[in-house]
C-alpha cells in the first residue's frame, strides 16, 4: 500500500487539496442567511452572491477554457462572474440585488463547472517526468490558491455582515502566557532572500519571482505585534485629531469617511467592543490591533518609529544568528497548532503572546499568522518578473503604487501561503483586512 500511495501522491494529493479548498469555500458560504446572499456588507465589494458564483467561474476560465479548450456551456456566466474589484478612486458600485441571477441558476452553473472539470482532472497528470510539477499542475495550483485567498478575503466581508444576518459558529478559547513589557528586538545585519528562484520546482505566484537577495543593515524590530491596549493609547492620546501624523492621503480619508478608531472595534458606554466574527466582545487588550495601513503608518510616527520594510520583515522573521535563512520563523518543521494562529483554526485573533513555539531566531514573535502584518515596502515587481501568461492581471494590475505589502498571514490563511515568498498586498485606506503591524527603528 506504501508503494501504491507514493506512486501516485503528487498527483492525488494536488487533487485533494482541490477538494479540500473546495469544502473550505462551500462552509462559509453556510454562514450569511440566505436572505442575506444577496447583501452587501463591504460597500466597495461586490454583494455575496458575486462570489458565490466566482470561485467556480475562475476554476471554469482558467481550467476549463484556457487549459482543456472546452466550449462554454454559459458565457453570460463566465463573464458576469469573472472579475472582482479593486476601487481606488472613491467610486463604489451601484448595482441592485434584483441585478444578480438567482441563487438556484448559480448552484447550477457551479454544478456543471465541477462536474465538466472533475471528469478530467481524474485522469489529468500535474507532474512532470522529473515528478515537479506540469505545467497544468501550476493551475491547478493557482486555482487551489485562488480558492484559499477568497477563503480569506471572503471572512473579511462575512466579518462586516451584521451579527443577526449570519448562522453563528463556536468560538476556539485560546490562552494567553504574560505578556513582556514591549521591547525591541535587534536584529544583526545581514541579508534577506526575497522571492522564488524560477529555476526551482516550489510553485509561485508571478510576482514572487525572481529570487533576489537584499542586504540589511542592522535595525531593531518590535517583539510582538502593536495590541489593541497599545493602539488606545495611540487614540486616546488623540492620534486621529493630529495632523503631523497622517501622511496628505491619510488625513484626507479619514476626515473625509470620518474615521476614528480601527473598524472592528465599537464604541461601548464611553469604552469600546471588538466585533469578532459572531459575537461582540469587550475589547481584547492583548489581541494584535487590525487596522488600515495609514492607521498603521500614523501610529508608528506617533512612536516615534517606522514600519519595517519587506526586507526587514524577512531579516527578522526567517534570518538565523547562524547565518542561513529558515522556512519558517520557528525553522524548516511545516505549520502546525503550536506556532501560530493559522490555517483556518479560529475564526478571530488570539492574544499576541499565546504562540511561544513560533519565535524566530532571533525572538520575534507572531510573524507568522494570528493577523499579517503591514510593511512600508510599495507593491512592485522584482527584477525578471514575468507576468502568468494565463493570469496577466494578477499582479501587474495593482502595481500602481497605491497597494503595499503585506507578509505573515492571518487566521484565515492557509498553510499552502504561509511560504516564505508569499507576498499579499491591499491598498492603504483599506480597514477591513485582517492585517495588523509591528514597529521598526534603525
């Protein structure tokens, strides 16, 4: 049996994991009421109902049109439901429930997508003479992967539907070990190796090639992500009354949308609430505090720090005292309950201490999971991008200078992208993302 299963795991298991991502996807869609599929909780996104039918309409262009060459069964489908959006100049979308087809006509076409494409995929190979993968085992790839960050994207929007729109789910109690005083930790100078080598066999996506190796200069880094405890100080102080703070963009939107405090937290008989997934709580102290990347950027200054580059979050989260970088903060073991809050365990936060396992070498904790984390790095491409030939739009779409990196991952993250050259990226205004920060000073 041993022999059979090693024989055909590259393959079975790509396939699994396909299945897999598509149980993850199928459950949140269990979570709004079905009066509430058709709500709009972000108003810069897309009503529910559009990403019911996306994930499948994805899977069908790339996979079913692109890679097999299949007719389509529902081209009204396959465009309505191909793209999402990213608005950045203010404007938001219009359109009425009564615009979107019925729920019954989109479990249809989704039946049919999985049904077209599984008939194939049994028989398809996703590796190479050499057992990496095929070509056609690097969509399969981008669509797991696809999947998975709508798993996460999609939290986001479940997150903002109000608590009586949505079936409630329990709750994980994680406990917390006591909290440091805040430090810093420094770190030694030395390089951090961004990227994926194309010549590897690792799957990627376009903009984490090429490989390129950066050299760092000694800085010093916070131990664990700002809390909310600490970011109420930065508000009570009075952080969003101050200009000096906020960059030009920054202090535009937020008097503009009015905002002044983190948008999870609610205001509570003069304290404050956090609005977890399906319940509201008083505001956890000790939780990573989620906020924009302006609310990051002003915090910091209020500090009297920075936010770390990409570079400096790769120094401190995977660099070694011995000198060779690891694959994980903790090392080269594959994630697990005991580092971080991660891979789908819990719906919200958890307090920032309560991962000891999952330090870096050099003692930084939580880079990895439990919120990502902000840097000050622009989305740009590295040197040798090549857009995916398939997917031009992926990445290249948002290289426009308004999007910043994102490195670590969240609760809602899935190992697969919990790689070290896994970049995510959002623009500055945006609040909703699970994406908390750490500080930098040099």
């Amino acid at each position: 049996m041993a022999e059979t299963q090693q024989k055909v795991s590259p393959s079975c298991g790509l396939l699994a994991r396909f299945a897999e991502a598509r149980s993850v996807t199928d459950k949140l869609f269990e979570i709004p009421l079905p009066e509430a599929l058709y709500d709009r909780p972000i108003p810069e996104r897309h009503r529910i109902v559009f990403y019911v039918g996306h994930i499948e309409a994805f899977d069908w262009n790339l996979l079913g049109s692109y890679a097999y060459g299949l007719k389509a069964f529902h081209p009204e489908f396959d465009k309505l439901f191909a793209f999402g959006i990213d608005p950045v100049d203010g404007g938001l979308p219009s359109d009425q429930p009564s615009d979107w087809p019925s729920l019954d006509k989109v479990h249809q076409y989704n039946s049919r997508v999985r049904q077209e494409l599984d008939s194939r995929l049994r028989d398809e190979s996703l590796t190479d003479k050499d057992g990496g993968l095929s070509q056609f085992g690097v969509y399969v790839n981008v669509a797991i992967e696809h999947r998975l960050m709508h798993a996460e994207t999609l939290a986001y929007m479940l997150h903002q539907l109000p608590l009586g729109r949505k079936v409630h789910r329990p709750a994980a109690n994680v406990p917390a070990a006591p909290i440091d005083a805040r430090r810093m930790i420094e770190i030694p100078a030395g390089v951090a190796t961004l990227g994926l080598p194309r010549s590897g066999s690792e799957f990627g996506w376009d903009n984490e090639f090429e490989s390129n190796v950066v050299d760092v200069p000694a800085f010093a880094i916070d131990e664990y992500k700002v809390t909310n405890g600490e970011f109420l100080k930065f508000l009570r102080s009075g952080g969003y009354e101050t200009r000096s703070l906020w960059s030009d963009s920054g202090w535009e939107w937020i008097k503009r949308e009015g905002i002044g405090h983190p948008s999870f937290w609610v205001p509570y008989g003069g304290s404050w609430n956090y609005r977890t997934m399906f319940r509201e709580v008083p505001l956890p102290l000790d939780w990573p505090a989620y906020v924009s990347h302006e609310e990051a950027e002003a915090y910091a200054r209020w500090a009297g720090k920075q936010l770390p580059t990409e570079a400096q979050f790769h120094r401190a989260a995977y660099g070694t005292r011995y000198g060779e970088e690891a694959d994980y903060p903790w090392g080269s073991s594959a994630p697990d309950k005991n580092r971080g809050n991660f891979d789908f365990w819990n719906w919200d936060p958890t307090p920032v201490q309560a991962y000891p396992a999952g330090r870096s070498s050099f003692g930084a904790a939580g880079l990895v999971g439990n919120g990502w984390e902000w840097t000050s790095t622009i989305f740009e491409p590295f040197e040798g991008f090549e857009p995916f030939p398939f997917y031009r739009g992926y990445s290249t779409n948002f290289f426009d200078g308004k999007h910043y990196v994102m490195k670590g991952g969240s609760s809602r993250t899935a190992a697969c992208m919990l790689r070290r050259s896994f970049r995510n990226w959002f623009q500055s205004h945006y609040q909703y993302v699970y994406s908390g920060f750490r500080c930098a000073s040099q």
